[in-house]
C-alpha cells in the first residue's frame, strides 16, 4: 500500500540542482549545478521517521544533519550523486531517492547536510 502525502504537508520550499559537465571550450570539461526545478516538500529530520532502516543500509550511523524529503513530481531521477537539494541556503547531498507510490508521483529524498 503507498503511503499517503497531504498536500498540507508540502510546506518548505527547496531547489533540485544536477551536476552536469559543460565543455570549457579547451578540449575538457567543468561541472556545473543546473536547477532542475524547485519543490514544495515535506523537510523532516530522519530522526523523526521513527525507522532508520533506510539509512543504516545507507552506510549511515550519525542522524544529524540528514533528512528526508516528500516532493510530488512524475520526474525519472538518474543516480542521487548526480544532484543536490538547496534549502534556506544551505546545500545538501542526496544519498537516496526512491519512488513511495505506485503512479511514481511521490518521490522520497535522503539527504545529509554538506559541511561548511
């Protein structure tokens, strides 16, 4: 059974970056971060979920500063280290993104907090 996300619940508001290589016009290439699109979500810390199981098969085993994100789009998401989530102005590495529904409309983020 998919798990159900109020929309009520969606209340912060964050911004989806891809890395992507651009030519340097040298022959090479840098990395760039290219907004992919900005989401409502629900921002919770992964201390608050309850399970850690996700996290521990992550490699994870300190919970601060990682959280887990709700956002509601059909998009298909490549590998996690490709992208990066922006939130009140701080950056955030995404470890997992998995579908929680069966239409592929609600997609669960696990991210951690880069340090300054």
């Amino acid at each position: 059974m998919s798990q159900r996300v109020n929309a009520r619940r969606l209340q912060k508001r964050v911004e989806l970056f891809q890395k992507v290589a651009i030519g340097d016009g040298f022959g090479g290439s840098t990395i760039n971060n290219v907004l992919v699109n900005s989401y409502w979500t629900e921002f919770k810390s992964a201390n608050s979920k309850g399970s850690n199981n996700d996290l521990v098969a992550l490699g994870i085993q300190d919970f601060n500063e990682v959280y887990t994100l709700t956002i509601r789009d059909n998009v298909q998401f490549n590998d996690p280290k490709l992208y990066d989530v922006v939130y009140k102005g701080f950056r955030y590495e995404v470890l997992s993104i998995k579908r929680i529904d069966l239409r592929g409309t609600k997609t669960e983020l696990i991210v951690r907090q880069y340090p300054n």
